[in-house]
C-alpha cells in the first residue's frame, strides 16, 4: 500500500513537473508564470475538499495529560528507541551519498550540465521502482530480510562506483545505472521503516510517536550532508590518493566510508523488532 501510494503522488508530479516546464520553455514569459503559479495555488486549494473525506482512525479527545508525559510514554515503547537509533544511523550513512555522486560527476568526471541533470533525475526513476519493490518485498518476507538486503545493495552500489573506470562503456552509463540501483534500494529502505514504525507504535500517542521517529529520520539525512560538508571544508580527506591503480579524490574516500559503516551496520539488525506479519497494528483496518 505504502509503495503504491507513494509511487502515485511521484509519478504525477513528475508528469506535472515536465508538463510545467514544457510550458514555460515554449512560452517564457511573465504572464505564463504567473498562470502557472495561480493554477498550483488553486489545485492545493481544491485538495482540501479530499483531505476532508479522510476518515479519522480516532475521535478527537481533550488532552488529559502534559507533553512530558506523553513523550515519555512514547520514548517507554518497547523496541520503539532502538529501533528509531537505527533508522537515524542507516540514513546518517547514507543520506548524502547522492549529493557526493554529483560532485563527483562535477569535479571528477566533469560531465556537462545536461548530463547531470539528467542522471540526477534518474535517481528519481530508481526510487519510484522501489516504492514498488520494496513493498511487495516487506508484505513477502518481512521487514527485517529487507533491511538486510538494503545494507549489502548500498555497499555493493558504493563499492561498483568506486570501481566505475573497471566497466566498459561510458562512464555516464556506468553511473546512471548505479544511480537508479541506489535510488530503489533508498526507496525499498524508506518503505520497510515506515511499515515497521506503523505497526511498532502503540495506539496512544502514535501521532507524537509517529513524530519522533520522523524527526530522527530526517535528522539522520540532514546531520550526514552537514558532517560530509565539513569534512570536505576541513579537509580531512586526501585530495589524491589511489586504490587498486585507480585515481580516486577525496569525494571517492566519502563514499568508501559511508559503505563500509553500512556494511558493518548489519551488526545492528538486532535492533529491528521486525514485527510486520506477526503483530497487526491495533489503529489500521485489517481485513477480515
């Protein structure tokens, strides 16, 4: 349900992306911009007349206890906080692996702009692939064979771009595929937690719950583009250096520690409760 949903609201805006931009490349001009921008604030308008028949799972209740006592039910949840340390430690990882892959198409490869963007898109096409994938994988085998799977498809994608002179053909084709390989592993990855934090969180609080989780996730993608940041300013990488007779910069000695920490994060698999098909969350629909 998760992949399906998420694939849904991507592809159309996508669609809805090259169908503005078409637009404007014909027609450059104020007034074409300025229809388009009154069309997006009429369609977001209008989406609240949906968002109205959304069913509430619960009744709206008065708050009968603080904020300090919620938060400190939501953080006694059993497996909840171990469980949310793992989530924060795999996107620290690899949250800004995509940002080091333009540099290096930048700075190392010197690819024209075009090409850029275009490879930058197909990451986009990989992740739309694996809302799919990812959530047919869950509802078969569990969370937990996922995860798994996700941490040697991120190292085995970090190590193949490493190694990106070793494959024939042109390296743009090399690193377009491996981008769209690590777009759905991002994907397959985001589907499993978030399937696993549903069915985690208990029916008190799972708002503020479902909160927490989120904010650690986000922190995880944030604080790695900020450390990788401030290695790079700092320079504490070699700026050349060599592996296996291949020239490698200091954007390559990222990658290769962001995957060998998610290598090595396989140890933490224990941290998944994987409670998917064997406790049904209490607050969701089932069906009969």
């Amino acid at each position: 349900f998760f992949g399906r949903l998420r694939l849904t609201w991507q592809s159309i805006g996508i669609i809805f992306t090259l169908a503005v931009i078409y637009i404007l490349d014909q027609y450059p001009n104020l007034g074409m911009y300025q229809a388009v921008i009154g069309t997006i604030t009429i369609l977001m308008a209008l989406r609240m007349i949906y968002y109205q028949r959304i069913p509430e799972l619960d009744k709206i209740q008065p708050k009968k206890e603080t904020f300090r006592k919620s938060f400190l039910k939501v953080l006694a949840i059993p497996e909840y906080l171990s469980f949310c340390a793992y989530c924060f430690l795999l996107t620290l990882f690899t949250g800004a692996c995509p940002q080091i892959f333009n540099l290096i198409e930048k700075d190392v490869l010197h690819l024209s702009k075009v090409e850029m963007v275009f490879i930058g898109n197909l990451l986009v096409v990989g992740a739309l692939a694996g809302f799919i994938l990812g959530g047919r994988l869950v509802d078969r085998f569990g969370t937990k064979y996922v995860f798994l799977w996700c941490h040697f498809g991120f190292g085995l994608i970090l190590f193949f771009f490493l190694c990106r002179d070793v494959f024939p053909g042109e390296v743009q084709i090399t690193v377009g595929i491996l981008t769209i390989l690590f777009g759905m592993v991002q994907a397959a990855s985001s589907i499993a937690m978030t399937s696993e934090t549903l069915v985690l969180i208990p029916v008190e609080n799972k708002s503020l719950a479902t909160g927490l989780w989120f904010t650690l996730y986000s922190g995880g993608i944030g604080l790695s583009g900020v450390l990788s940041g401030q290695a790079l300013e700092l320079g504490l990488l070699s700026d050349s250096w060599s592996w296996f007779g291949q020239a490698m910069s200091r954007y390559d000695g990222l990658l290769m520690l962001c995957g060998a920490m998610v290598l090595l994060m396989t140890v933490t698999l224990g941290l998944i409760p994987s409670v998917i098909k064997k406790t049904p969350a209490g607050w969701i629909p089932q069906g009969s």
